[in-house]
C-alpha cells in the first residue's frame, strides 16, 4: 500500500478547540494564541473555572478567538469537536481519554492533535489509524521532546550523515515524581489513581522513544519489530510515603505497581536497537539520555556530549567544549536557528513546545504533511501494551504491529523542514 502523506488544503485561520484546561492546556492556549493565524475558537474542562481563567487570560491580552466554554460534565467536550467554528481539536486531557476524544474528533471531521500517549491499547492503536484513513484528516501526537534544541541538533547529525550508519539508540524518562504525593490537590489524586503507576511495563515511553524514531527513520525505511521489557520492584514511592505521613493516610494506603525502574529493548526490522528506560520514582536527575549511535559517532545527552571519528569504526573521544559548541553552532537545526529567540521567550519545556506548535501551524496554514502522523501515533503508543505484556511475561519479546501495513518499506524519510516567521505573521 502506499503510505498515506496526508496533507489538507491550506488554511489561512486555525480555529483551535481545547480540551482539558489543565497544566498542559492551559500553557498550550497561551502559547499557541501568540502565533499569527491561530484562533482560541473554544474550550473545555470538566472543571469550568479552568477554562473561565484562561479565557480572562486571552482576554486581557487581547488573542483572537471566540473562546467559547464547553464544560462542567464528563462529556461536555463532544459539543467543542460537534461545533462547527473548530477546525482543529487539541487534546490536553488526562492519557485514559485521548483516544476516545482522537475518535470522536475525526469523525467529526476535524484535525487532532494529541498529548502523549495517542492510545493505551492495540485496539484503540488501530481504530485510530482506520479511523483517520478514512476521516482524511491530520492525527498527530504532540510528542514535543522531537523538537528539543538538542533532539533536533542530533537529528541533523543523523541526516546529514554525520554519525554513519545508524545502529543503536538509547532514551529515557528519569524524572523523580515522588514530591507528588506532597500536594494533595485534585491534580496530584487523580496522578496516583492513574495507570502510569499502576501498570507494568513503560507507560509513559513517547518522550524518550519520539526523537530516536525520527533520527532512525522508524515508519520510513525502517520499523519496530519487537520489544523486551522488564522492571524493577517497586520500593521509592513508599518508603517515602512512610517516612511522611501517618499510617491512615492515602499516601500510606497506596499500592505502588509500577517499577522505580523500567528497561525496554526495541529490535528494528533493520537491525537496529532501541533502549529506553523509564523512572519516575528516582533520586537519579532528571534525564532523556538521548544518545544515538552509529559507525562513525555518537551523541548523548545529559549534559550534550558529541565524539566523531574519521572513519567507519574509528576511535573517537568525547568533544572538548569549545570543538562541541563548534559543532552545535555549526549543526543547529534551521528551525532552532530561526524560532530559538522567540522559543526561549514563548517557551514551554525550554522551548521546545512553541517550537512544535509553530512547526504544525506553519505545515497546516502552508497545506504541508505533518511531521509525525498517525503511523507515528500508533506504533509510538504500542510501546505502552506491548511493554507490559512482555514485562508481565518476564520480559519475554513481544511482537509490535506494523500499522503502516508493510508502506514503511517505501515511505521516504520524514524532513523537518523550517518556517518562515515574516511569511507567518510575526
Ligand atoms: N508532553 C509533555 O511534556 C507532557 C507533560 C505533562 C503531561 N503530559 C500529558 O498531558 C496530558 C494532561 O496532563 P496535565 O499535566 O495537563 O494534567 P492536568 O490534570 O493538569 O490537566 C488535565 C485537565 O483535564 C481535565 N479533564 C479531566 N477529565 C475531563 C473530561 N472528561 N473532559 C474535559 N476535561 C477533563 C481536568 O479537569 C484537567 O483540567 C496527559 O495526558 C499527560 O500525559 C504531557
């Protein structure tokens, strides 16, 4: 089959329809209103006071958009994607519901773009993909660790042919969330009831799996075959539980599932290896490893490292800082050259959150594919399953589908392209 590089028609205006006005949501409406040719045509929350503060906020500054408020009950965001002033519904709910909302978006008609991860299932994973083929419309993950300045320096060492031929990877998401059980809010309750730290395998693997799938050219030219997933026991969230809260606390009364830490192995139909490592629970710092390896370099992250050798399989030593800011300058992805200014003002993450919504603002009003489809969702999201199937099997392989039906063989490479900030507007 051919693969399907969807591209719909340019649109001068986005009118955007948010759903779940929380932490993410609420950044998003405010960063994504900033851009020229993007709306705030309505939002929706359970809670409504979400969406009342964001929409004083636009207001105050002025933001184009009618702003309209679909809230209050569980299902109140179906009337955001029914509307018919909504071309483009961006889903900032809590992970169990982003697929049910993809689903019911694009059969509405309307574009999707979603918080990580895109489903929880195979089943949901599929529906998704038959369900956009058949809409004909964008479905895209907003899987912002891709546009990271780094991520998208080693990107363009990848493309550029820099590193050789590409032959293991590795990503993580080490990031201690234990201090969460300190608040206890509406936000933080809902956290702990939620299957991230209830389940086994990877539940949370886009962050780290997003950018090494674009430097591999995973669903165009190569694809993930099958997956090795084990954890470790589950110790951090409770002992600090005990050393801080009373015996009847919800605190003490939590069963934690999920291991401290969880180590996958991805094998690609080419050969490749993928490993990513997941952790919320550690007192190791915050890291997305985000190293690539091929015969001729490597880059690692955490802190930025680049060693280059002269030939295939050459020795080759890490940078020292002066030959490293060298290379960054001289390897900088055009898009961090053109929007670094405006990302490290608008930012989000270090910016790399404006940078990906400026990214599909200017693919989606110049009529351009998308980066990352909804292949890209799909086989992204699979991890979730297929990492605890394997992990509950003792870290048997488990087999990942293919939903680009065997058109990866075929696919040409995903190129980042740049934006033209003056033609957008600002
Ligand atoms: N890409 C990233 O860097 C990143 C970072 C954090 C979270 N996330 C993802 O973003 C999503 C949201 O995370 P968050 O941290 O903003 O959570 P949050 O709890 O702060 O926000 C979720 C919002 O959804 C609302 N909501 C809940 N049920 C709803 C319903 N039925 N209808 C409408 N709204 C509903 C809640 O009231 C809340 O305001 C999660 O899926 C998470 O995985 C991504």
């Amino acid at each position: 089959m051919e693969r399907n590089r969807y591209a719909a028609p340019p649109m001068e205006k986005i009118r955007v329809g948010f759903i779940g006005i929380g932490e993410r949501g609420t950044t998003a409406v405010f960063r994504t209103s900033g851009i020229p040719g993007v709306e705030t045509a309505a939002m929706a929350d359970l809670r409504p006071r979400q969406c009342e503060n964001a929409k004083a906020w636009l207001e105050e500054k002025g933001r184009p958009g009618a702003k309209k408020i679909h809230a209050g009950a569980e299902e109140s965001w179906k009337a955001l994607c029914d509307d018919p002033d909504v071309d483009v519904v961006y889903v900032t709910a809590p992970a169990p519901l982003h697929a049910r909302m993809e689903l019911y978006a694009l059969r509405a008609g309307k574009h999707v773009l979603t918080e990580v991860p895109g489903a929880r299932t195979i089943d949901e994973a599929w529906e998704i993909v038959e369900t956009c083929e058949k809409a004909r419309r964008h479905c895209m993950m907003l899987e912002n660790c891709c546009y990271g300045e780094m991520e998208m320096f080693a990107w363009n060492l990848a493309h550029k042919g820099l590193l050789g031929t590409l032959v293991h990877a590795e990503g993580g998401y080490v990031h201690n969330l234990v201090w969460r059980q300190q608040e206890d809010d509406f936000r933080n309750r809902r956290f702990f009831d939620a299957p991230e730290v209830h389940d086994f395998g990877n539940t949370y693997p886009t962050h780290a799996l997003g950018p090494i799938c674009l430097y591999m050219d995973v669903n165009r030219g190569d694809r993930m075959e099958r997956i090795v997933s084990m954890s470790s026991l589950a110790a951090a969230h409770s002992e600090y539980a005990a050393a801080k809260f009373p015996p009847d606390s919800w605190q003490r009364r939590t069963r934690w599932r999920t291991g401290d830490m969880n180590t996958s192995i991805i094998r690609t139909a080419r050969g490749r290896t993928i490993m990513m490592q997941y952790s919320i629970d550690s007192p190791r710092p915050y890291s997305r490893i985000n190293l690539i390896q091929g015969t001729k370099g490597c880059f690692c992250d955490y802190p930025p490292r680049l060693a280059l050798a002269d030939v295939p399989g050459g020795e080759a030593e890490w940078m020292d800082d002066a030959a490293f800011e060298k290379a960054r300058r001289e390897h900088m992805h055009p898009l961090w050259k053109t929007a670094g200014e405006l990302a490290a003002r608008d930012g989000g993450h270090g910016g790399m959150d404006f940078v990906m919504d400026l990214r599909w603002v200017w693919c989606m009003r110049n009529g351009l594919p998308l980066d990352m489809d909804v292949y890209d969702l799909a086989s992204w999201s699979s991890i979730v399953p297929c990492s605890a199937e394997s992990d509950r099997r003792g870290g048997e392989p488990v087999e990942l589908p293919d939903f680009t039906r065997g058109a990866w063989r075929t696919a040409e490479p995903t190129s980042i392209g740049d934006v033209d900030l003056a033609k957008l507007g600002f």
